[in-house]
C-alpha cells in the first residue's frame, strides 16, 4: 500500500504539479486548498504520512495549521514539509518551532520535493 501524503496549497497548479510528482514516485495523495481544509483532512485520516503545505493562504496559513494540528494526538508528530515561495529566515525559524519538519522553496525542483518525501514520509 502506498503512503499518503497531503498537499495543502490554494493553487490548483501547485497542488497539481506536487501532485503529479508524488503519483509518479508510488505516493498516494490528498488535497486540500488552505490551512481550514488541510487541518480538517489530517482530523479524518489518521493514515497520512507526510504533509506538503504552503505557508501563505487565506482563512488559515500554513504555520497557523501546523500550529493547529500538532494539539492533535494522531497528528502531533506528523512529519510537515513547508513548500513556499517565502525565504524569510525568521519563518524558517518559527516554522520549525511550530513543528514544521523541511522548508522548500518554490519553484521546486520535483526530484528533491519527491527525496524529502520519501525520507520524511511514516
């Protein structure tokens, strides 16, 4: 069975081309289109591996969702990659103290987002 992996983002096209490249590598993937509906589908699947979110959203952004889930008991150390076009250091910084396990830039490049996920998915 393939691992899950979630892809929070509110571009289509981004969910769509990390989408594409976790297919092609034996991952099995959900969608969600912001930090609301990211933290509602980990609520539902206790069997996520891995989650891809984007930090910039509206109605909930990504470090307030990390933020969110990690109160969740199956979701508390649930490996969380950041996937945005934000350099900052000091989100860098408060992602990982949220519990966000990566930080990876856009544009990415598939191989390295596809590696990250198979060394962090559990």
């Amino acid at each position: 069975m393939s691992k899950k992996v979630l892809v929070v983002d509110d571009s289509s096209t981004v969910r769509q081309q990390v989408g594409s490249a976790l297919v092609q590598a034996g991952f099995t993937v959900l969608e969600a289109v912001d930090g609301l509906d990211g933290a509602a589908m980990i609520a539902a699947n206790s069997d996520i591996a891995l989650v891809i979110c984007d930090v910039n959203m509206p109605r909930m952004n990504g470090l307030e969702m990390v933020e969110s889930v990690r109160k969740i008991p199956i979701s508390a150390t649930m490996p969380i990659i950041m996937l945005t076009t934000e350099g900052d250091p000091s989100l860098v910084a408060r992602a990982k103290l949220v519990g966000a396990k990566g930080w990876i830039v856009k544009p990415f490049k598939p191989e390295l987002l596809v590696a990250a996920a198979r060394k962090l998915a559990v």
